[in-house]
C-alpha cells in the first residue's frame, strides 16, 4: 500500500501538520471559487465574447469535462511522480488555465482554457487527500480529508460571491485573475509547506490502474454519482424553486446560496469527525439523511423560512459524506489510491449531469418544482442500497479469510 506509514512515521512527516492542510485547503479553495463563479457571471461572459447566454452555458461543461478528463488520466500517469511535485505541477496548470481565462478574447480560446482550468481539479483534490492522508495518524485519515476539502464549501459563501461582485463591478476577467493569484499562493505554500513524498519503489501505472480489478473501488464510486446524484437533481434548479415555490426575489436566492455553503462547511467537518470513529456507519447515516431531507425538501421549500431550513439541511448532510468517500476509496484501493482518489471528483461531476438531467425530465413532464428533490430521495435510496450492498460484500470477504 502506498501510504501505509505507521501513525509515528506520520506524524513525524508533518512538522507543520496545519499549515500543510491549510495549504492544499487554499487550492480547494480557489478551485470551488473558479468553479462555481462562471455561472454567476453568464451574463457579462457572454458580452465580452460576443455570444448568447446559452452558448455560453458550455463554458461550465467545458470546464466540468476537463474535470472528469483529467482526473484518472493525471492520477495514472503521473504515478513515478513524487506527490508533492505533482501537486505543484497541477497548481500551475490551473494559474495557467485560469490567467488564459482571463485574457481569452474569442469563445474558442475561453473553451479551451475553462478546459484546461479543470484539468487539475480531481487529481489535486485526490492526491492532496491522500497526501494529508499520509500526514496524520491513522484514527485521523477522515478528519485530515475534511480540512482539505472544506475549501470547496467555503468557496461558496465566501469566494463566489465575493468573485462575482468583483466581476460585475470591474469586468468578467478580473475574477479569473484573482483565482490565479490564490493558485499562486497555494503553489507557494505547497512548496514549502508540504512535506517531500517519495515514491515507492512498487509505485507506477499499472499499480495505480490496478485499483480498478476492485469491485469495492467500483462500489464506492457508484455510491458517490447515485447518492450525489439525488442533491443534484435539487441544487441544480434551487434558484427556480426558491423563486417559485418559496417567494424569493432573484437577489435573495443569494443568501439561500450562502446558507447552502455554510451547510456544505459545517458537514463536511462533521463529517471528517464521524468517518473517523465509524467509516460505514457514517456513510450509512449520510445517505439516509440525505434521503430524509430530500424527501421532506418540497413540503419544506412553500415558505422562506422552511426553504432556509432545508437548503441548509441539504448541503450539510450531503457534505457528510465527503469525506467518508474519500476515505473509503483509498482503503479499498490499496496499490491505486491517488488513481481512486481522483476518480471520485469525476464520479461526482457525472452525479451533477445524471442528477440535473433526472431533475429536467420531471418538470419538462409537467410537474412543479417540489418534484426534483423527490426523484433526488429516490436517487439517496439507491445510493444507500449500494452503500449497504458494499458493506455486505465486506463482511463476505472478512469470513472467507
């Protein structure tokens, strides 16, 4: 196994445990922010490339692809890389792809970098879940993964909404400019902050591939886009539904966003807590409040107050299992952690496309907006079914030895 330190050896590899976190934290940070800022600036986009709002709309795919592209392509290929350099290899993609978003002056060249900006997403997600992984012991793996990715919900009710205000005000580019900035700033804290991560010797393509002959590996990563899936198929119409079913006007549902986040935050720390003391069960109570919430979500969403209430509960108890995924899929993949690491990113960009699509169908066949979040309950079920099949399959394995 790649990681398999003792909890010593750990330790002892972290001098500066929090500022290591806090470095790969900033680059989760700055890449919830270019992520998610694009589609609060469609409009003003749109007018500097001299395009509709809708074509414009594929700048988000175009991301999103090179997100599901990138991941297990890096992962493997850059096996016989040390996990540091590679870390700091995939920052400066992402200063790249983010500066040459900024100065894009044709739809075709903005394409182009919004795709290359996401290229590093998955990897430096699930390498760096791995590498602070490596750097705590190993009661603490869970809590160490939820540090790291904190800063995608973080981005979202602090960077992108300070970002898009930026944008409106001084133009589209400036946003991009500041997320290759903060890229800036996480290379730098990487390089100094992180400590080295030698190879193994064991370590190439092959054996970060071979994490996927695990059937587990499969498992954990059908959990993830089917659990996910269902949250989708409600946050990717939450402005209509709060504007229709819950009453509120076009700039309120800038706080339902921000309420969104602060769930998204305050469960994935939770979540890093309870994955540690009980990694399945975690993962099992994630996904039936997950189905509790989605389920109640459209009763919920007919008043303010109710909505508040359940974007809340929604981004928090699907953020629970952030970090139990994450967990779960370097456990199961032994030899091909960062491969599977990665891969999840991936997994959970085709849940935002299988959960949006599943939300479109219901309403283009006439049924109100209380409607997505019920297909999402169902979606959790299915998710929790596979979680619970996963943890059969292990008890299976554990009495034939």
């Amino acid at each position: 196994m790649t990681t398999s330190l003792t909890p010593d050896k750990r330790t002892a590899a972290a001098p500066h445990l929090g500022l290591a976190l806090l470095a790969l934290a900033t680059g989760g940070f700055a890449i919830g922010t270019t992520e998610f800022v694009t589609m609060g600036l469609l409009p003003q986009i749109a007018a500097g490339v001299d395009i509709s709002i809708p074509t414009a709309g594929h700048i988000v795919s175009a991301y999103a692809i090179g997100v599901v592209v990138g991941a297990p392509l890096i992962a493997a290929l850059g096996a016989r890389t040390g996990r540091k350099r590679l870390l700091l290899g995939l920052m400066a993609v992402f200063v790249l792809g983010n500066i040459a978003s900024a100065i894009a002056n044709s739809y075709e060249l903005l394409m182009a970098a919004r795709f290359l900006s996401g290229l590093p997403h998955g990897a430096f997600f699930g390498i760096g879940a791995v590498v602070g992984a490596s750097m705590v012991p190993v009661n603490r793996r869970a809590w160490a993964v939820s540090m790291i990715m904190v800063g995608l919900p973080v981005a979202n009710v602090i960077g992108v909404p300070l970002t898009t205000l930026l944008g409106q005000a001084l133009g589209w580019q400036v946003p991009f400019l500041a997320v290759g900035v903060l890229g800036l700033l996480t290379l730098v804290a990487v390089w100094f902050w992180i400590p080295p991560q030698p190879v193994g010797v064991d370590v190439n393509v092959r054996s970060e591939l071979s994490a996927l002959a695990r059937p587990q590996v499969w498992m954990a990563l059908l959990i993830g886009m089917v659990g996910f899936g269902g949250m989708f198929a409600t946050y990717s119409y939450i402005a209509p539904t709060m504007t229709e079913l819950a009453g509120f006007s076009e700039a309120g549902v800038t706080i339902v966003l921000a309420v969104y986040g602060i769930g998204m935050t305050g469960g994935t720390l939770l979540g890093g807590r309870l994955a540690d003391r009980a990694l399945m069960p975690s993962l099992y109570g994630g996904l039936v409040a997950v189905t509790v919430v989605l389920g109640t979500f459209g009763w919920l969403a007919q008043s303010r107050p109710g909505a508040l209430v359940a974007v809340f509960a929604m981004g928090f108890s699907a953020s629970i299992l952030i970090p139990a995924l994450q967990t779960r899929l370097m456990d199961v993949a032994h030899e091909g952690q960062s491969l599977a690491a990665s891969l999840n990113h991936s997994t959970l960009n085709v849940a935002n496309a299988l959960g949006a699509w599943l939300g479109s169908v219901v309403l283009a066949a006439g049924y109100g907006y209380e409607w997505p979040s019920r297909v999402g309950a169902a979606l959790a079920v299915a998710g929790l079914a596979l979680a619970l099949t996963s943890g059969l399959m292990d008890r299976r394995n554990r009495a034939k030895v």
